[in-house]
C-alpha cells in the first residue's frame, strides 16, 4: 500500500458532506472544492523542507524559516482545475503544470491528449490534484510522466478516493504518498466512486 492519508480534520469532513449534497449547486461546488484542497494542502505539506531565514520586524530581528524547495501543481484536466486556487492562496508562487488525460469510458483506461512541460524539471515537489481518485489510471499516468521528466518529489491530493484507486497507484507507485478527504466504498459498474459526488468537473463547470 502507498502511504495514504485520510483527512479526520473536522472541516474537512463539513465541507465534503456539503461537497457530496446533489442539491450543491457549481458555484458553491467550486468554493467548496477550493476549501477542502486549501486544507488537505495544508497536510499534505507539513514536511516540506526549509531552511533559517533571519528578517527585521518593525521590533527587532527575528528568526524564521522558509521552504526551500520549488513546488509544482499538476492539475489532471478538466476536474482538477477547480483544486488550483485552493493551493495558490498557500503558495502563490507555486507553478502550475498542465497535463491533459481522459478517461476513456468503455477501456476506463486513461489517454493523454495534452502535455507542455519543458525538458527538465523546474520543481523539486509536484503535488497532482485530482478530486476523485476512481479507477487511479489518470493519476498512475501523471505521476508515470512526472517520473520520466525528473520530479524526485511527488505526492497525490484528491478529495474523494475509492479502494480501488488507491489500489491502483500502491501497485504502480508505491512510495508516492496519497492525500485524500475521505476513503470511500467502492466503484460502481461504470467506474463512478459509490457513494461519491457525481462527476467532479461537470459540477464545477455546470456541464452535468
């Protein structure tokens, strides 16, 4: 099994009922969405390293700390680009890094359609935001290209996982660590997460 964490902040677990609610509509989906990302980052990173920063305080010297390593979102279009702004009001000098996959609905196997990043790394942590972690395919083919660009770092947020999924990434990446707000059941017969939320981009974007 991947090291996989399952958020029992209580907020978290408040907002993902709202999040779960059919009667959400898009525009608080998508406040939602960021919320929880914002406080699942906020896990996520908590051993980030850095290093001592001294700064002037309008009352003296102080002490501090700052990280030293360049982050890097990599949203999974098109569901992860509501999990974006979450983490940039955290981090706003965090680049973001689009990789483009489908997920193709008789196979349930992902293909990649969209892929920009340069030659070699410019982070050395890459975070892969995805709010449903079903089947894992979109997630184990990002973190595969992550891997073959050069990240040594790299660490999955999602809101809702299934067993399946994680399953998935433990079996292709097993040291890559999984943030999830909740763990649920099982996949359904057409590979939706039960009892999950629907599909996280068509209630972001009112395409459902």
């Amino acid at each position: 099994m991947p090291e996989l964490y399952v958020s029992k902040h209580p907020l978290v677990q408040h907002k993902i009922t709202l999040l779960r609610d059919k009667k959400t509509e898009p525009r608080k989906f998508r406040e939602l969405v960021s919320e929880i990302t914002a406080l699942l980052t906020y896990e996520a990173t908590a051993d980030l390293a850095t290093s001592d920063k001294q700064v002037e305080t309008p009352m003296g010297t102080a002490q501090g700390k700052e990280v030293t390593h360049n982050i890097g979102l990599v949203p999974i279009l098109r569901a992860g680009l509501g999990m974006v702004d979450g983490i940039w009001d955290l981090m706003p000098d965090a680049q973001v890094w689009h990789i483009g996959l489908y997920r193709d609905e008789e196979s349930l196997q992902p293909v990649q359609y969209y892929n920009k990043l340069p030659t070699a790394p410019t982070v050395g942590v890459c975070l892969v935001l995805d709010p449903m972690l079903a089947t894992g395919g979109s997630a184990a083919a990002t973190i595969g290209i992550l891997k073959d660009w050069g990240v040594k770092q790299i660490r999955y947020v999602g809101i809702l996982g299934a067993p399946e999924g994680v399953e998935h990434l433990a079996q292709e990446h097993p040291e890559v660590p999984v943030h999830l707000g909740a763990l649920d059941e099982r996949l359904n017969e057409i590979g939706y997460i039960v009892p999950g939320l629907g599909d996280a981009g068509d209630r972001q974007f009112g395409t459902g």
